[in-house]
C-alpha cells in the first residue's frame, strides 16, 4: 500500500499542473466556440506566440518574468484582435470546413515564421530562482514551478467562474452563447462583444503558453503537437462554457499523467479510446447543452 | 441558400433551357472531351519524363486518395481530420501480406479495400450520428487511436522504423515490378482509371445525387424519407475502400510502409489538395494533388520551412478569396469569357 501513495500523490500532483495549463490555454477556444460557431483551430498558436513573446522579452530584452509575461499577453491579444478583425469576420457565416482549413492555414504560416525566427529547437524559460525551489509538505518535496502554475490555474478559474456568472458582461456573454439572434435583438453588440472575448481568450492562451512554457516546451510544431488536447478539453468539456472545459482538462491532465506514468507502452491510445466514448455518449460535450 | 435559390427560381439563366429533372442528370453524366486530358497527361507523362515514373506514381496515389475523400467531402459533406485512417490502414494492410508471403499484387489490394471499407463502415456507422466539431474531433479521434497502435504495435508494424522488406511477385504473373517504376506507374494508372470511371458513375447516380441533397438540405432529405444516415455510411465505406487501395498502391509501389501513412498530417494534406483543386467536382483531386506534390518537391528542395508558409498562405487565401479552388477559378474565368 504504501508504495502506491506516492505514485499516486505524483501524478495527481503533476498531471493537475498541466490540466491547468490545458485550461487556461483551452478556455478562451471554447467561449469563442460557443459563441461564434467558429471552428478556431490556430488557438494554439496564440499559446505559443505567448510562449515565444516571454521568452524573447525575457532574454534579449531582460524584461523580468512578470513584467516579460504582462507584455506577452497584452502583445498576442492586440494581435488577436487585428486577426480577427480583418480575417476571422470575413468566414463567420462560411461553412465549417472553410473555417477549418483557414485555421490550418494559419497554423502552418505561424510554424514556418517561428521556425524562421527562433529556430526549430524548443526555448528554454529561465524561471526566476524562486520557481526553481521545491515545497516540502507532509515529508515529501513539490516544485514551486508546478504548485505555482496549479494555483494560478485555480484562481483563473475561479475569476472567470465569477466573471461569467456574477458579472453583467458575463450574462451578456451567457446570452450570446445561449442564443445570438435573440441577445442581438434586445440590444447587446454581439459583435463587440465577440471581439472582447476573443481577444480575452487568445491573451489567456498566450498566458499559458508563457506560463507552462517549461512544461509544454515551445518549439516551432507546438499548435499541431497540442491542438488534439485543446480540441478535446473544448469538446468533452462542451463548448461556450467555462465550466466544463475545466473539468475536462482536470480529467484529461490527470488521466493522461497516470496514462503515461503507469502505462508507457500504451501511450496516449487510451485517451483517444476514452474521448471517443466521451463524445458517443455526451455529443455535445458533459456539459453542453446539444 | 435560400435566397439564392429564390432567385435562381425566379431568374432562371437564359443558356440553358428548362429540362426535366431526368434529362438534365443524363446530361450531365455525359462524357466532355476536357475529361479525358488528365488521361493524355497520364500517357504523355509516361513518355515524356521517365525518370520521373516514381513521382508519378506517387502523385496518382494522391491523386485517388483526394478522390475518395471528395465522395465525402465533395458531395456528401462530410468534414474529416482522419481519413488517412483508411489509407493507413489500406496501407498497413497490403503490406503486411506481401511481408508474410503473399505476394500477389492485386488480391492484396483487394484485401486492403476490404479491410478499410469494413472500418470505414464501423467507425462511420457510430460517427456519422454527430456532426459539427463533434464529428471533427470523432474523425481526428479515430486517427490519432489507429496511429497510436502503430507505433506501439512495433512487433507487428515496424513501428517508428516502418515496414520493411515487402517483396511482390510480378503483376498479373507477368510484369514484373522494374527499378525504373515502368510497371508500378502503368499499375497505378489503370487502378486511378477504373476508380475513376467507378466514382464518376457513382456520383452521376440516384445515390450520389442523395448525397448531394444531405449536403444541400439535411432536413429536406429527412423529409422525403431518405434514409440518410445509412446513405452516409455507405458513402463513408465506399470512401473509405477506396482510400484503402490508394495506401496499398503506396506501400506496393514504395515497398515500406512507414508510421506517417497513418496521420493527422496525411489527412491534413489531402484535404488541402483537394480544397485546392476544387471540392465537389469530382476533378478536384487530379488538379489539386500534381500541384501539391510537384510544388512541395520543389520547394521543399530549397527549404521545407518556407514550404510551410507558401502552403498556409495558400490556404488561408484559397479559403477567403477563391472557394471554388483551382477549377473554381476555371469555371468564373469561363463564364466571364462566354457571357
């Protein structure tokens, strides 16, 4: 029995750092999902522009990391909404596969820019040195790194929990999502508010991406590598919520660390297994409303 | 939609008089001359540039692998991330025969079809009851799943190191497969010959019309008592099967089966030949596949990065400004000229 505990304490331990980083990255995907309908599969990109953005303010700039992460965040949000205003508007109303091979296409031009700028190796985040430290709790030691991101994670979650449901601008965020037509009709720019909230949500990626840059290494492949695991924390999760995709990246972080942990020889098989018997049994995701 | 149809109702185009719904189908299923070029081209090729029998080759795999995908893309509209499932599978298929002794070319392709139409008709059975991103993310699911057992099958697939030491006998016990691809080039036309001349019957008829009419109008189809869901399985199958020979074609012709046949990748290229040439037109794929291949034999010679970029840009400015792909532009030039 006791060899199994701290199995069990490191995995839960580490696979809820990287279902934090999943859900800060996914959550803004699945609002502008269920918003807009619009099939974003360059939401990873804007992880890994934010990834790219702290490491280089960082470095060559000599920014700090707080203040490299801040600028980062604010640089792919402004960027977001140039894309969106001048390129996503345009397929709104377009059919699906148009939206997804848009994204796709935007995907490959942003592999092959960072490919050219910062070369194909993964970027190395130097962490400020209290990061670097380990926590020691109930006789056993945690990195700083991974209780710092589980922390940040929980209060994103918990400010966009309240954001959503406490807020006037998240009823008007409910409203759109639930029905767009009506929620335009009794006065709420929906268009406005698309804008916001894209932009909100690819700085959020973009934070991330900064944040989890040293578990999620950032490498020019980085929006292909990990777009499975953002579709699929937005589609079990169902879209245009905040609250499933969180529970969703809790049960894919944790399952795919024990997976990988206990299992090596079966890889990420049994995820897909388990994604596919997810989606037959909810369609529309375990807490969306089909 | 409907607007347009409303007008087109209301305005019908002075060119083409009014037929009977059966006269304009055998009509439109007759053969026209430009149909056959990609033929001469097939031929003149083979002429023209032998030393470069083995691209070609290769491009006409492509070529029926795009084509199966535009039964379902094209004309059922079906989005999918995974259909390199199939050809994967086809793949996986022929090669571990000719691996185990069975040699013979063209029962092991017949093999191939089988096994990724059977899968074709599983998986299609259970995912074309969603749609929308949840039958995206089926699709993607299914391919990452075959994928993944690939690599970790390694005792059975060769896993990361790929299939090796796959031996034909000669074509037809005749042919045998030459260095210089001669046979393996004329094997894979005549096998994109009869797909070919299999789909363009298949989509001129009662059945493929459906499918169009699930594209077109769901809740009409619905209406009228077809039984869609069923149509689109059968649809998926038959794609499928054929996806599966193009991945046999691949590993009879490439003699190595490797793990990237099975791929999210495979499955994102594809679509984007097909999108490229024009989706739904049945001629999508024998324009869309040569320029993606030649391109990327090109390009990617100078620097795959770059290739990358001109591929995303291509996509990003076919999808806002030419919808209709390559033959689309065909079809706008043509029609400013005659009017």
């Amino acid at each position: 029995m006791d060899q199994y505990v701290p199995a069990a304490v490191s995995i839960l331990f580490h696979g809820l750092a990287y279902a934090m980083i999943l859900y800060v990255i996914s959550v803004g995907l699945s609002v502008t999902m269920g918003l807009m309908g619009f099939a974003n599969l360059a939401h990873g990109v804007f992880a890994m522009a934010g990834g790219y953005l702290t490491v280089s303010f960082m470095n060559p700039l000599g920014l700090d990391f707080v203040s490299a992460l801040v600028v980062a965040v604010l640089a792919v949000a402004a960027i977001s909404v140039v894309l969106e205003r001048f390129l996503y508007v345009r397929l709104y109303e377009a059919s699906e596969i148009e939206q997804v091979l848009f994204t796709i296409g935007l995907i490959f031009m942003a592999i092959a820019v960072a490919k050219f700028i910062w070369g194909p190796l993964p970027q190395h985040l130097p962490l400020p040195g209290v990061l670097h430290s380990q926590i020691e709790m109930m006789g056993r030691s945690f990195p700083t790194y991974r209780a710092f991101i589980i922390v940040i994670g929980m209060l994103i979650a918990f400010g966009l929990w309240a954001g959503i449901e406490r807020t006037s601008f998240g009823a008007r965020i409910r409203a759109s999502v639930d029905n767009r037509r009506m929620a335009r009709s009794v006065g709420i720019d929906t268009d406005r508010l698309f804008t916001f909230t894209f932009a909100l949500g690819s700085g959020l990626a973009a934070f991330g991406g900064g944040v989890g840059a040293e578990i999620m290494a950032i490498h020019p492949g980085y929006p292909v590598e990990h777009l499975v695991y953002f579709l699929i924390v937005v589609a079990v999760g169902g879209m245009g919520s905040v609250r499933g995709p969180f529970v969703a990246a809790l049960l894919l972080g944790v399952s795919d660390t024990a997976c990988k942990y206990l299992l090596p020889e079966l890889g990420a098989f049994f995820i897909y297994v388990a994604l596919f018997a997810a989606l037959l049994w909810r369609p529309a995701g375990l807490f969306g409303r089909a | 939609m409907l607007g347009s149809f409303a007008l087109r109702r209301l305005f019908p185009p002075s060119r083409a008089p009014t037929t009977s719904p059966v006269e304009y189908m055998v009509r439109s299923h007759r053969l026209r001359w430009p149909e056959l070029l990609p033929w001469v081209v097939v031929i003149a090729c083979y002429q023209g540039f032998p030393s470069y029998l083995a691209l070609g080759s290769q491009v006409m795999i492509m070529v029926l692998f795009a084509l199966s995908l535009d039964l379902i893309m094209g004309y059922a509209g079906i989005v999918t991330l995974g259909h390199a499932a199939f050809f994967g599978v086809g793949a996986y298929s022929a090669g571990l025969l000719a691996v185990h002794g069975w040699g013979e070319p063209i029962s092991a392709l017949a093999v191939a079809a089988v096994v990724a139409g059977l899968l074709g008709i599983v998986t299609g059975a259970v995912i074309l009851r969603t749609h929308g991103l949840t039958l995206l993310m089926l699709t993607l699911a299914v391919v990452s799943m075959l994928s993944e057992a690939a690599n970790k099958a390694g005792s059975i697939t060769g896993g990361a190191d790929g299939l090796q030491g796959i031996t034909l006998s000669p074509l037809l016990g005749l042919f045998r497969f030459d260095m210089f691809g001669r046979t393996a080039y004329i094997y894979c036309a005549v096998v994109l010959l009869l797909a070919w001349a299999f789909m363009r019957v298949l989509v001129h008829s009662p059945f493929g019309r459906s499918l169009t009419g699930v594209r077109e109008n769901l809740p009409r189809m619905h209406a009228i008592g077809a039984p869609v869901h069923r149509r689109l399985v059968t649809a998926y199958a038959i794609s499928a099967a054929l996806a599966g020979v193009a991945g046999a074609l691949q590993a009879q012709t490439t003699q190595f089966v490797g793990l990237n046949v099975i791929s999210f990748d495979l499955s994102g290229a594809v679509l984007i030949m097909l999108i490229l040439g024009g989706v739904g037109r049945l001629y999508g794929a024998f324009i869309g596949a040569p320029i993606y291949l030649i391109a990327q034999d090109m390009l990617s010679r100078l620097d795959p990065v770059y290739w990358f970029f001109w591929v995303g840009l291509l996509l990003v400015v076919v999808v806002l400004f030419a919808r209709g792909g390559i033959l689309g532009l065909f079809d706008a030039l043509r029609r400013r000229i005659v009017r």
